[in-house]
C-alpha cells in the first residue's frame, strides 16, 4: 500500500485578500492572511477529503515562510519534501474582490523559493509510494525548478505513479507567453490526465502572440483567441489519455484519447470569489479518481468542491472537507 495518495509541486505562498469586497483595488484599507498557490490548496483541498497529502513547493528561511509550513503541519500535509531555501524569498499575492467578475492579483515572485525547487529534491522523495503526482505549469517558467519538474515526471512513469498536470497559465510569469506553450507541450508527452480551462488549452497551443489580450490588473487571466476545439485535439495528440476542460459554472467536459467525451453540470451559485476554484476543482475530481469513481462522478465531486470555495474570501483555508461535499451535493440534486 502507497504512502502518499497525492503529492503536488509548485507554488506556495501568503495570500493577501482584500477585506473590502467591492472596493476599487486602489481603495482597499486592509487584508486577511491566508495561504495559496495552486499545488498548495490543491493538496489542502486532498487532505480535508481525507486524502494521504504531500506537498514539494520552497519556502524561504523567513517568517512567511514560517507561516505556510506552520499552515500546512495543522491541515496534516506532509511538509518533509519542503525545503528552505537561502537566499530566496516565499511567496506573496495580494488579491482584490470585486464580484461578479472583476478579481484583481498582483503577484510578488521575483526570486520565488518555490523556484527554486531542484533535481535534487525530487530524488529525496520515493515515487514509488505516491500514487499520483500532481503538478502545476507555473514550475516550468523557470530553472531550476522546470527541470525539477520533467525529472519528476520522468521518475513518476518509472514508479508507475500517475501523473496530472494543472496547466495553471499566469500570463506574468512569462517573459514570451509563446514560451510557455512550448514547456506545456513538451511536458503533455509524459502526462497522463490534464486539467485546465479553455483559455488555458489555447495559451498551451498558443504559436502566434497576436491573438492574446492582456487586460490591465488581469494580467493573469488574458484573452487568447483561437478554436478551442482544435486546441483539445492538439493536446490529446500529444499522448495525453485523459483531459478535463473546466467550464466554470456550466461544469466540466472529459476528452478521453478514443474520442469519447464526457459533460458534467455544475452547480448553481452566486460566486463571491472564483479565485481558487479551479484548484478546488482538481481536489475533488482526485478524489473521486483514486476512489475510482468514474469521469462523470469524479468530476461532480470536482464541482462541488469548487462551488463551495466560490462562496468564500479566500483558498486554501477554505477547502471543504469530504462530509460538507456530500452534503453539498445531496442538497442540489445528488451526483
């Protein structure tokens, strides 16, 4: 029996969340502390399922980085494959809400420890005991950390432990958006499920930088043009077995490589903050993956995890356990 049902790898940080729902981003008097970064409250959400979390992100030798560790030790994360790294900084984010749809981030990344994430970090964790890797496309915008990742996958194959991508595009974290395209279809080839939006499936079959529209304070969720179902099949093309499209409200869409596809509603509610719901998405549906639930099921549980954090100010510290899930779902109408 494997020790570890996830391990994620990624980003970590202290998320900053306006007080001031409303407010213009430059209006805002003050903000609650919480904790984020995708791979982060994507192990969050897998350990109040119940779920055997680890998570591989850096932290720096200083108090924020106290913070996340201090964090992650009382949800039951495993924090042994965390390193301190000297002379880099943990992360921050300082996020606004303005709901229905206006979500402002400014991210604080400039020599990110979880950055610089290395070769050798993966190798101190035996693969052979998780049994799905969980990875997020923010880790290959830069060294060391893009290599620390294709070596995890190429050891996860060797393990025989299934790996899933979290395509997780942050327009800012890339110098040429073209760039971080030709990362994600590099690593597509080793992956065995991958999540993402639509926008998301573009920007990795993205070749011309023309059709991208990078609206001020929402440079991390651009418009990018294009034909999403080209894009679909460009990613299954590249040896993906299964791919999931999160639709937001109207739910989510399962691509299988045979040609098979797969639609899932999602559920009713009036969002306060859709920050996080993606991530809360992918909790719920590796829940119901390992407990082999099925496309349909595994992703029903995917949006009731992420309909329940649109309701909240915040990510991480708002990650349903499994009992409030059920009981999600047995109020709108069941699985």
């Amino acid at each position: 029996m494997k020790k570890y049902d996830v391990l994620t790898i990624g980003r970590s940080s202290i998320d900053l969340y306006s007080q001031d729902i409303g407010a213009d981003f430059i209006n805002i008097t003050g903000f609650d502390a919480f904790v984020g970064g995708s791979p982060l409250n994507i192990a969050t959400g897998c350990s109040r399922l119940g779920l055997q979390a680890a998570l591989l992100t850096g932290v720096g030798e200083d108090k924020v980085g106290d913070f996340i560790l201090n964090f992650l030790e009382k949800e039951g994360i495993e924090t042994a494959f965390i390193p301190r790294i000297p002379h880099a900084r943990s992360s921050a984010v300082l996020l606004g809400i303005k709901p229905p749809d206006n979500f402002p981030l400014v991210f604080y990344r400039n020599n990110a420890a979880d950055s610089q994430i290395t070769i050798d970090h993966v190798r101190a964790i035996d693969l052979t005991k998780v049994r799905l890797m969980e990875i997020s496309g923010t880790a290959l915008h830069i060294e060391p950390s893009r290599s620390a990742v294709f070596y995890a996958t190429e050891q996860a194959r060797l393990s025989g432990t299934t790996t899933l991508l979290d395509i997780d595009f942050r327009a800012d974290q890339w110098s040429d958006i073209r760039s971080f395209g030709i990362m994600i279809r590099a690593l597509l080839q080793r992956i065995d499920i991958a999540i993402g939006t639509e926008e998301e499936l573009l920007a990795a079959m993205l070749e011309d930088a023309s059709q991208v529209t990078i609206e001020h304070q929402q440079i991390s969720a651009p418009t990018i043009k294009g034909d999403v179902d080209r894009a679909i099949a460009g990613v299954l093309a590249l040896g993906v077995k299964t791919l999931v499209v999160k639709r937001g409200a109207n739910g989510a869409s399962v691509y299988e490589a045979d040609g098979t596809r797969t639609d899932v509603p999602g559920f009713p509610v009036v969002p306060l903050n859709v920050l996080g719901a993606g991530d809360a998405f992918a909790s719920g549906f590796i829940y119901g993956y390992l407990h082999d639930w099925g496309w349909y099921k595994a992703c029903r549980m995917g949006n009731a995890s992420g309909a329940q954090v649109v309701l909240q100010p915040g990510c991480a510290n708002f990650m349903p356990t499994l009992a409030e899930s059920l009981a999600f779902i047995d109020q709108h109408g069941g699985f």
